[in-house]
C-alpha cells in the first residue's frame, strides 16, 4: 500500500526549468545565436556540477572567448529572476499535497538542486513543513540520474519501494526513479513535454484532471512488490 509521494521540485513542483530556458535562449539571440532545446534539456534534472553542458562555455566557444562572463552571469541571473516572479505551484501540486495530508501519506521532496535554492522555495512556498524528507544534491554522493537520491529519501522515510511513488517531469529524474525500483508518474512541464519520457509507468500531463485518489487507484496494483 502507497504510504507516501515523492515529489521532484524544479519542473515538477515550480516550473523554474522553462524560464531558465528562455532567458538563456534570449542572451543566445543577442549574440546571434541559437540554443537548441535538444542541446539544453538533455541535462535536465541533473545537479550542475554533473551537467556537461555549460552555456558559458559554449558561447565563448562560439564567440572566439569575445565574450564577458561576469556580465552574462548577471544578466541570466537578472533575466531569470524576473521570469521566475510570477512562478507559483504547477497545476494540481496544492490540491496533490492536501490529499495527501487528508488521506495521511507522507509527502517527500527529492530534488538535485542546491541546498539553498531547494530549501528557500519551499520555504517561500509554504510548503517546507509538510514535508517528511527533503534531500538535495549535496546529501548525496551522486544526484540523477543516480537512483541514490531516491532510495536514500525510502530509508528517511523508513519505507519499502512498495510504500512509495515519485512524481517527476524530466528523462533524468525518471531514471532515477525507475534505478531504485520506484512507481514514477511523469508530469511534463511546457518544457519536458518534448523529451522522451517513456520510461515512466504513467504520463499525465495535467495532475488537476488526475486526483491523488484515482492516481493511487490506478498505481497500486502496479506498484512493485
């Protein structure tokens, strides 16, 4: 029986993925250039310090180094924080996190972002105190597409892989999921959508036309044992 949820946080909970995109896709085009969604999103879901794509590089490549890395840093920086203002809880996560409390599960946040970033939102957020376990990618040795994040959260949480289920929106973070032998639902954000998110066992594009309690219904029975 499910007896907690296990939620990814950017894309899944916030989507901080999209704008983060489009200011990088902005800077790109001052300069003339493109940034493919394919080059940029591989990476998704991956801690920073894993991700081999580095757009500072990149443009100074493509740029012959004619580029000045402090103002683009605070440029993005600028660009994104603007973008991220009017950011609230995606579609159905607050109606998600009641029933859960309602039906009594544990609510869990598993996410590859920094201690600070993850641990301010939720705080702004309001939802910092529902949540039984909060790891980052500094709690682990390897973040995702590693499962260590996940199964680390099931030994916070004192559960079995039978007695949880993880919602995501990304390849790396499903990978992730799938590795430690978790029940994944995939919620692609306007950004994911177009990633290969097969791997999932159940891909809902919209949570607020799919309740917690029909979510279990149709998870349990499929949920390994």
């Amino acid at each position: 029986m499910i007896q907690a949820i296990i939620l990814d946080f950017d894309g899944t909970i916030i989507d901080s993925e999209t704008p983060d995109y489009q200011a990088w896709q902005e800077i790109y085009r001052s300069f003339g250039l493109d940034l493919p969604l394919l080059d940029w999103a591989r990476d998704i879901g991956r801690r920073s310090g894993d991700i081999p794509f580095n757009p500072y590089d990149d443009l100074s490549r493509k740029l012959g180094g004619q580029i000045d890395l402090d103002e683009t840093r605070a440029r993005h920086k600028e660009r994104f924080r603007e973008l991220m203002t009017d950011q609230k809880l995606r579609p159905g996560i607050r109606e998600y996190l009641d029933s859960a409390q309602q039906l009594g599960l544990a609510l869990a946040v598993a996410s590859s972002a920094s201690h600070g970033w993850l641990h301010e939102n939720l705080a702004n957020l309001g939802i910092k105190p529902l949540l039984a376990s909060i790891l980052c990618s500094s709690d682990v040795v390897n973040a995702k597409p590693d499962p260590e994040l996940y199964i680390k959260t099931l030994l916070n949480l004192n559960l079995d892989v039978s007695e949880a289920l993880v919602i995501e929106d990304s390849p790396n973070g499903i990978r992730a999921a799938k590795a430690a032998g978790l029940y994944c639902v995939a919620t692609p954000n306007s950004l994911t959508r177009h990633l290969d998110l097969t791997h999932a066992d159940l891909v809902v594009d919209n949570l607020e036309a799919l309740p917690l309690e029909m979510l279990l219904d149709l998870a349990s029975p499929l949920v390994p044992a």
